[in-house]
C-alpha cells in the first residue's frame, strides 16, 4: 500500500504539534515504560496493531520503552477490568475493539464496568470493514447475498454462518440478513474468525462473516467466494467486491475500530501528550502498510472524536440487539 500525500502532510502536521509543545515539560512527563494491554492472544488482530504502534511509540519523549501486555479471557472483559483498574499515570493503556464498550452494554445485564465512566478515550487506532464469504458447500451459481438467502431458504438444513463470537458484530450481521430475508440462518460461533473460514473451506458450514482481511489470502487461493463487503463504499482491499447497499440492502452499513483508551482519571495534559505520539506511530509508514497487509485502515483521532464515534456506536447497536433477540446472559 502506497503513502498518500495525506499521509505525509498528517505526519509533519503532528511533528509540529510535538515541537511546540515545551521540551522541558516533555522531558519532566516521560515514562521508564509504557504498558499497552489488549484482551486477545499474541498473533491476533489486536495484538498486532499494539505491537506496531509500540514499536514506534518508543523511545520517544513520552516514554523510553513500551510494551505489550496480554490480558486474555470473558471477549476482552478482562483487559478493560485491568486497565480500569491500573493507575491513572498514563502508563498503562488500552487497545480494544469497539465492541466490548459498544455493543457489550447491550448483550450483558451486568457488565464489571462502565465503558464511558471506567475510562477515558485517547485516539482511535484503525478501522476495518466486515466481509461475508461462502464455501464449497453453497453451489458456484450463487454469486452475491441475495442469491445465498435465496439458496438457504431453499435448503433450511444448510442455511448457516460462522462468525468469530456470540455477540460479536459479525455475528448480529449475519443475523440481520438472515432477518430482513425472512430467512432461519443458524449462527455458528467460533474462537475466532480464521477457525470459522477453516471450516466452510473444509465444507462443513455454509458461509461466514467476518473482518474482511481475514478472508483476502482464501479468495486469492480461490477457496471461498467473497460475497460483500460491509462498508459505504467498496473496501480497498477488496475493490471487486460488491457492498450490501450495492446489492440492495439498504441500511446495511457496518464497521468496526479499535481504540486506545487509559484509566478514566488520567490528568488531561497526560491523555494529550499520549494522543500526540500515538498519532505519530499511527501515521508512520511501517504501520500504515503493516495494518493494511491485516485489512485495517490506520487512523488516530482526538479524544473528543473517539468519545463522540463510541457514543454514536452504542446508540446505534442498542435496538439492533433487541431486534436480533440475543442475550450473553442467556
């Protein structure tokens, strides 16, 4: 992926935000250490984001090293209670994907915190849109989404998806296409997306929906059909593929980011000197293409925009739950 002039200009933009800041103060506020903790296993999506943007974050005159911490378990529960949890000094911070602060509050009746009131927003990390594919199992004539609902209302006994986790966006997307077809599709949930495209490439489950670059290198090898993609307009990374609006779906727009969050009391000049050089290593070359080979976007934002994209998630995914139904308690 090549650097955009964009991407030059937000580069030096940010380098000059950093130079007028006093290097006095700078030098007073850098840390030994920064901890970056995620809620998924080393390997992952998640992780990989953290370990780029450490690898830029440090040295710098926010922090001599930084590092990567794994809180693993309860689909990143665990990593927010720890970072809730952790000292408001700016040294350790969270990167999480939205849905554990967005959608989360909707699916579980009693959450161990408070995604606004627990913690504090620092910037947004990447974007990614969502993909739906087909294997071996659906016939080569269906070529997009309505055709595959078509098939399934035809061959109920076949009709299902695979999607990285119950409750989990591409979980509830599938879910709603199978909704507005009238359509019984049988979710299917998975410890992670690459387990589920494994197995509708081995023919045992019809289709699933997931990050779209998870499914690019199994298109490419010609071992799965990628129907759609998510977005407003057509993925990057999939320039053929048509979107669900394309194919008259309308309404069906859906993305997903991560995020870099710190404890909720974290002093504002600490939260904006982070922002400052998260911005920096999210804008560096080496992320930038190093995030597009996994199908994500890199992208920071101030803490207002981040606030402000969370707030707007949650609303959004409230009543799409309660019209799915679905319940993590259950």
């Amino acid at each position: 992926m090549s650097i955009s002039r964009r991407d030059v200009l937000q580069v030096a933009g940010v380098a000059s935000l950093l130079s007028a800041v006093g290097q006095q103060a700078w030098a007073q506020a850098q840390l030994e250490s920064l901890k970056i903790v995620t809620g998924f296993p080393p390997g992952g999506t998640s992780d990989a984001i953290c370990r780029r943007v450490s690898e830029k974050i440090a040295p710098s005159a926010y922090t001599k090293a930084a590092f990567v911490e794994n809180k693993t378990g309860a689909g990143g529960q665990i990593a927010v209670q720890f970072v809730r949890n952790a000292p408001a000094d700016g040294a350790t911070v969270l990167q999480t994907p939205m849905s554990m602060l967005g959608i989360y509050p909707h699916i579980y009746k009693k959450l161990p915190y408070d995604p606004v009131g627990d913690l504090a927003p620092v910037s947004l990390g990447a974007v990614f849109d969502f993909g739906f594919a087909v294997g071996p199992m659906v016939p080569n004539s269906v070529r997009n989404v309505p055709e595959f609902l078509a098939w399934c209302k035809a061959n109920p006994m076949l009709a299902n998806f695979g999607s990285p986790a119950a409750g989990s966006t591409p979980h509830f997307i599938g879910s709603l296409l199978g909704r507005e077809a009238n359509v019984d599709l049988k979710h299917i949930a998975f410890r992670g997306t690459q387990p589920a495209i494994l197995d509708m490439i081995g023919g045992q489950i019809a289709a699933v929906s997931g990050p779209i670059g998870e499914f690019t290198q199994h298109v490419a090898a010609g071992k799965c059909r990628l129907l759609a993609a998510t977005g407003a307009k057509r993925s990057q990374f999939a320039p053929n593929t048509p979107t669900l609006v394309e194919q008259g779906l309308k309404g069906f727009v859906y993305d997903e980011w991560f995020g870099f969050y710190v404890p909720a009391k974290t002093p504002t000049d600490i939260i904006n000197r982070l922002n400052a050089v998260m911005r920096v290593a999210l804008a560096a070359p080496e992320t930038v293409n190093g995030m597009a080979m996994m199908g994500l976007v890199a992208q920071s934002s101030s803490p207002a925009e981040l606030a402000a994209r969370l707030k707007s998630d949650t609303e959004l995914w409230g009543p799409l739950v309660k019209t799915i139904g679905f319940s993590a308690d259950a």
